[in-house]
C-alpha cells in the first residue's frame, strides 16, 4: 500500500468515524414537541356515567362513599334524612342526592364529561344524530324544553339531559326514579 492510499483510507475513516458520531448524537438528542401537538386529555376529571361518577356508584350508601373517599361529605342545602344533597372535595364538579342514607343521582356541571360524549351546550339534533334512540319529552317547566333520557338497557340507571330551546343545559345521571325527579328531592 503506497502513502497516498493510505492517506486516503485514514481519511475516509475518520469521515466515517466523524459522522458516525453525529448521527448517534443527533439520533439520541430527543426532538422538541411540535407546538401543534394537541395536550393530554384531563385523566384527574371523571366522566359521569349512568352507573356513577367517579368512585361512587348508584346505590351506595353515604357512610361507606365517605369510607371509601376519606372524606367526609359536605351537605347542600337543608339536611332531611329522607333526601339531600351532598358534595365531595374530591369530586369537583358535582352534586350528589341522598336517600335514606343511599346515593341515588349526581348532577353534574358544565365541562364534567359523561360516558355519551354529549355536553351541557351541544344541540338536542347532535344528541339526537349519535343517539337516535333517546327519548325525548316535553319538559315540564321550560315552553321550548325538552328531557332527554339515555337508558341503560335492562337496567333502573340513566343519564337525562334538559334542553331549553334546542341548547342541552344540564346533565344528570342516577337510578329510576330518582333521576327522573324534576325538582329534585321530592
């Protein structure tokens, strides 16, 4: 091998041993999110469900959701053993009635996601159009209103939405009849 030969291999060898470098140190040096990638969904919120919101489930009784949680519940109102409302800290967002010592429905704020996937302001036709089988009723107060009840299929549990005009206003879910009192405590 002639000086000239080996000038040229001891140079491409270090070419090759420069670039190897740079690839592993540009392919180890993680890449800075894109600003159009979207955030993580909120995992701390609970979505409520026709079966419950969060921890606690339709049919419990009080003593053990407070067991459960830690946390003693804060009441809503007039306390009438017979029914009453009660909240938690730690399930912002919501209002729970109880009966005779049982959680029987939870009514939830705007912004609280539920299992349909449908929000206090979307439309009753876009209520309508994901679920063509709710039904739909007159409201008993509101002219232009309506009540839209989401029923679990071979169960005493639903989610009923109230409109006013055609704008969904509030949520709620719980176990028959209870979610379907319209005042409330009766």
């Amino acid at each position: 091998m002639t000086m000239k030969t080996a000038t040229v291999l001891m140079t491409l060898m270090l070419g090759l041993a420069a670039c190897k470098e740079k690839v592993a140190v540009t392919t180890t040096t993680p890449a800075a999110p894109a600003a159009t990638t979207p955030a993580a969904p909120d995992n701390s919120v609970p979505a409520l469900t026709s079966q419950g919101y969060g921890s606690v489930r339709f049919g419990q009784t009080l003593s053990d959701v407070e067991q459960a949680l830690g946390e003693k519940a804060q009441s809503r109102g007039e306390s009438d053993p017979a029914c009453t409302y009660v909240k938690f800290d730690k399930l912002p967002g919501a209002r729970f009635m109880v009966e005779t010592g049982v959680i029987t429905r939870a009514e939830a704020d705007a912004g609280i996601p539920n299992e349909l996937g449908v929000a206090v302001g979307d439309t009753v036709e876009q209520a309508k159009a994901k679920y063509p089988a709710v039904q739909v009723g007159p409201h008993k107060y509101v002219p232009d209103g309506n009540y839209l009840t989401f029923k679990k299929v071979d169960s005493n549990n639903a989610i009923v939405m109230e409109a006013e005009g055609s704008k969904i206003t509030r949520i709620r879910s719980g176990i028959e009849p209870a979610v379907s009192y319209v005042e409330g405590c009766q």
